[in-house]
C-alpha cells in the first residue's frame, strides 16, 4: 500500500518554519511554535493542530497552503468534509 502522500523531509520543515517567521507577526509566530510544541509533546494531536493553524494563518492563505504539505491529506479531507456538511453542501 502506498504511503499517504511523499514525507516532508527536515529541511523543508526548518525553512517553512523560517518562512512563517519572516512573513508573520511575531505574536503569532510565537503562537504558531507553542502548537508545534504542544504536538511534538503529544499535547495536541493532528486535527488540533490543523485547526490551530487555520486559525492563526487566517490572513496568509499561502503560509496555511504550504503548512497543509505537512499534515495527513485524511485529515484536511474530514475538516472539509465537516464544513460543507456544516454549510449543507
């Protein structure tokens, strides 16, 4: 069976991570970090994340679109879902 989608190796995590820093306000950025601690301490799981991340990357869609090459597709998939089931979609 084939992997879910290709694994984002460090070195993009580390400049997508510089990228954020660069292009957003450092509040959020500071927020953006405590959500990656909170994962990588399994304080947060996956969907938390996600969610966190669509909120605090509201106004950089383009950030929240290169942050998404970095989670599961399932799960971007069922918060969608649940939106337009939410809108009657």
């Amino acid at each position: 069976m084939a992997a879910e989608k290709d694994t984002v190796g460090h070195e993009e995590a580390v400049e997508f991570v510089r990228k954020v820093q660069k292009h957003i306000n450092k509040e959020i950025y500071k927020d953006f970090v405590m959500v990656l601690c909170a994962y990588s301490d399994k304080r947060k799981d996956v969907v938390d994340v996600y969610r966190d991340v669509v909120e605090l990357f509201a106004d950089s869609p383009d950030l929240l679109q290169d942050f998404l090459r970095f989670l599961p597709t399932s799960v971007v998939l069922a918060d969608l879902d649940s939106k337009f089931q939410i809108l009657n979609i």
